[in-house]
C-alpha cells in the first residue's frame, strides 16, 4: 500500500475495558475514502481493537512498506504515543513520509514539526489538504522534497523553520465527501460491550463544528473558519455544517445493515443544531422502521426549543436514549467566563425536568467541569448539589484541563500554573492544576467524594430496575466505575508510594507485544 492510517496502540481510559473498543475512528475513515476516491492506495490499521501491540506494529510496517504514514490525534493526552511511532517508523525506513493531522498538532504545529521525526502536519479539517499532500508525495520521484508550497493547511519544515502555506476553505457541501471507508476496519469488533453504548456500538457524525467558542473547548477550533492575519496569526470563527438527512441516513443504514451496528454514538460537538434537521431526520428514522438507539451531545437551549415544537418527543421515538449536556457549572458568572453565553443553570433544570417526567427512558447524563481558578471546597459541593437537583443519571465532574488550542491553555501557560507538564496526563480525570484553594490532590479526592455522595443504594436499585435496557445497562457500566474508583482510593491509601496519579490511563497487556 502507498498510504496508511494508524491509531497505534495507547493507554486507554479506565471506565472501558481493553476489551470495550467501541470508538471507530473517524477522521481516519473519512481521510481514507476521500484519499481512495482520488485514486490513492490507502489502508487503515487500528490497533486497538485487533490488540496489536509496537512489536507487531512494527513488523506490519515493515511488511507492507507504505511510503506514507500519518494519523490523527484531537487528545493531547495521545501525543506521546504519536511521536513514538514517528520515531519507530524512521527507524525502520528514513524514508517513509510521516504526517500528522487533528486538533492537538494543529494547534502544536510548530512546536511538533521541531522531531525531525514529523514531515508534515495537516490543520485542520483533514480531507482536501492530506489528499492532495499524498498526490504531490507519491507523484513526486524524489518523495523526501515533493513540491507543497502552495497546499494550504499544511505545516512543514524549510531547512530548520516550521512554516505554513495558508489554511485551507472548509468543505462547504459535505454531501461531496464518500461514505466513510469503513470497509477497511475490522468492523466486528467494535462495540462489543454489553453495557456501554450497546447494542452494537459506532461512532458517527452527522455535523462538523459548532455554534459556540467555549473557551475550554478544542473541538469548535478544530472545524472553525480560519482567517490568516497580517501577523501571522490565525483567527478562528465559529462554523457548524451538516450532512444532509439523506446522506447521513444512507451512512447509518450501511452501519445497521451491513455491519449490524444497532447503537449510533454521535460525536458531534452539538447534534442539535437545527431544528427543520432534528425534526426531517426523526420522521425519516420512524417511517423507515430503523431499529436504532442513539447518544448524542446536546444543546440545553435547542432541546427547550425543540420540546415546545414536539420534535422532541419524535427524537425519542426516532431512538434517542441517551443524552449528554454540557452543564458544566452551577454559577452563571461561571458560565459567561467560560465563554457560555447561551447557557444557563436554569435551562439545565428545564430539561433534566423536561426529560424526567416526559421522557423517562432516555439516560440523562451531564457534565461538569471543576477545579477552576477560584475553586474552593464549597464552590466544587455546589455542582455536587446542583447534579443531585437535576437527578442525573450520570453526573460527570471533570476537572479542568488546559489542551492546546483553548483560550484555557494560554491562560494557564501565561500564569504559570500547570503543574503537570506532560500531556499524557491531560486526560480529563487528573487534575494538573491547583485552585487558589485546593492543591491537585484535594481537588481529586473531593472528586471521589462527591461522585461517592451521589452514588447511593436508592440510585443503584432505581437504575438496574428501570424498564428500559438501555437504561439498565448503562446503570451497571457506571455502578462498575464506581467501584474501580472506590477500590483504587483504597489502594492509594494503604500504599500511597506505588499509587498511581488519579485514575490515570491504563496500559493494555499487550501493549509491548
């Protein structure tokens, strides 16, 4: 093959098993079948389900000797494990090309490109820079020095400079991109697991980008419109585009028909954007008898919206069973300062309410982000009581983590206060910063309290008796995080030298194989 796509293989979060591989990745799908469409040879080798470890990886490559390599990363926490394969793959052959592409080395482009062991990132939405990269590479003799001056959205190096030519239009029409290669995934073995977002879990999109620029948030720059400035400078405005409802259906029906995927996990920023879309996309799913459940993260504003008009209720009956809101904070002057504008605490209370008394078979899930600069032991208990108030399904409590690309990272970086320094920790669960208040280990352990004064014997009996098996099965998936949880504080305290930091990602046994 002359191109392949890799997801090599990583840490994994503890709420999953090494065996739960329900995430497909998608950029890596979309870049293949727009890289095949313009004729290319391309392959896609995920290791994390076919668990195959840096050994074996290692060998592959070496049998099928590609002349490109890339892979993209949105999670800064996976930066680690990029670069490990870029220094593998030079090590077996100099020339193979290495490209990066996601939202972390987007935003990282220069400090990436300073490893020799990285050729080429591309920034931003992926297809029409990395196709063409590819075509100037393997239409090029001399594939070390093709000719890219004029690709735009791609970062390399001239001599010892990162530079770039240029940010690349987004796709206007995205019913122009081909079905996703999903034929070049071992599609059977993802969403196995019998809890979390099954049956038959996938991944899927039907919308790029967002409405919002939340300041804590990468996802929106990633698929925002991208002005260069006289200075150099990029300034991003927020863009939101969607597949239309035909298109998007016929890739939903290829992942129920052919692939017996039967639980869509949308990994839209916002799904609910528009609502003439929300309520065409419901009625198609009912008239087409499509036996689905759905996850989707969700706009408190839109779904108010969108109850008063009905589309609501036909999105449960379309199969919507499980939601996700960004609550994120009790405090509205909270709210406004991370840029959330449009949201408030009371519009969260309307919906949870909504959805309790008019929808109770959807899995209510909210998050909220702690450990802010100001952060006491009161202030972290007021989200605890305002999840309790909404009786959620699933309260989850971030603490805040300044990735690259946000306005909370340049902050941070500004006032000197990441404490931990290393990007694989910037995993959402470990705190890297202190509050003026709370040191990184209190804001962990009042974490583990107030996830541990919510989950009670009445939330686990109401949960594993509900009538629905969605809902069942999700309650059993978090009673078992939970006791992970439980029973790593337990060991942390008996032998708090050989703890780990707070539920930190965990290394596949087969990692090294």
């Amino acid at each position: 093959m002359d191109v392949l796509l890799l997801s090599p293989p990583r840490h994994y979060w503890p709420f999953v098993s090494a065996d739960d591989n329900f995430v497909v990745p998608q950029a890596l799908v979309y870049l293949a079948a727009h890289a095949r469409e313009a004729g290319i040879d391309v392959g896609i080798v995920d290791c994390m389900p076919v668990k195959m470890g840096w050994r074996s990886l290692a060998d592959y490559i070496r049998k099928h000797k590609p002349k490109i390599v890339a892979l993209g990363e949105n999670h800064a926490l996976y930066a680690h494990e990029a670069f490990k394969l870029f220094r593998m793959v030079k090590e077996i052959s100099p020339d193979i090309v290495t490209v990066a592409g996601g939202a972390h080395f987007t935003h990282m482009w220069e400090t990436a490109l300073e490893d020799s062991c990285l050729d080429y990132v591309v920034m931003g939405e992926g297809e029409l820079t990395f196709t063409e990269l590819c075509k100037r590479i393997l239409g090029n003799s001399k594939t070390s020095d093709p000719d890219v001056d004029d690709v735009l959205g791609l970062g390399h190096c001239q001599g010892d400079k990162p530079v770039k030519h240029g940010s690349q239009p987004l796709i206007h029409d995205l019913d122009t991109l081909p079905i996703p290669a999903y034929d070049l995934l071992p599609m059977e073995l993802y969403g196995t697991s019998k809890y979390l977002f099954s049956p038959g879990g996938a991944t899927v999109q039907h919308s790029r980008g967002c409405t919002l620029s939340c300041s804590f948030c990468a996802w929106w720059t990633m698929m925002a419109k991208r002005t260069d400035q006289d200075d150099g400078s990029v300034k991003m405005t927020p863009r939101w585009r969607t597949f239309s409802v035909e298109r998007h259906l016929e890739e939903v029906e290829l992942l129920v028909n052919r692939y017996n995927k039967r639980c869509m996990m949308y990994v839209d920023a916002s799904w609910n954007i528009n609502p003439k879309w929300n309520l065409q996309f419901s009625e198609e799913v009912v008239r087409r008898k499509l036996d689905i459940k759905w996850f989707a993260f969700m706009r408190a504003d839109a779904m108010l919206r969108d109850h008063k008009t009905g589309t609501l209720a036909k999105m449960v009956e379309a199969g919507m069973a499980h939601i996700c809101i960004g609550v994120e904070r009790a405090e509205d002057t909270d709210l406004r300062d991370f840029n959330k504008h449009r949201y408030s605490q009371e519009a969260s209370r309307e919906v949870f309410r909504i959805l309790k008394e008019h929808h109770p078979s959807v899995f209510r899930q909210g998050t909220f982000i702690v450990g802010v600069r100001d952060e006491s032991v009161d202030s972290m208990w007021q989200q605890a009581k305002l999840a309790r108030e909404l009786d959620l399904d699933y309260p989850a409590f971030h603490p805040v983590t300044p990735v690259p690309g946000t306005a909370v990272y340049d902050d941070a970086v500004r006032d000197n206060v990441i404490e931990l320094k290393d990007f694989k920790n910037f995993d959402w669960m470990t705190p890297v910063m202190s509050s003026r208040y709370l040191s990184r280990d209190e804001i962990a352990m009042q974490i583990y309290e107030m996830n541990k004064s919510l989950i009670t014997p009445q939330w686990l009996f109401r949960g594993l008796t509900d009538k629905s098996p969605y809902r069942r099965a999700m309650y059993v998936w978090w009673a078992k995080i939970a006791a992970a949880q439980a029973f790593d504080l337990v060991k942390r305290r008996i032998n708090p030298l050989k703890s780990r930091e707070y539920m930190n990602l965990v290394k596949p046994a087969w990692y090294n194989t």
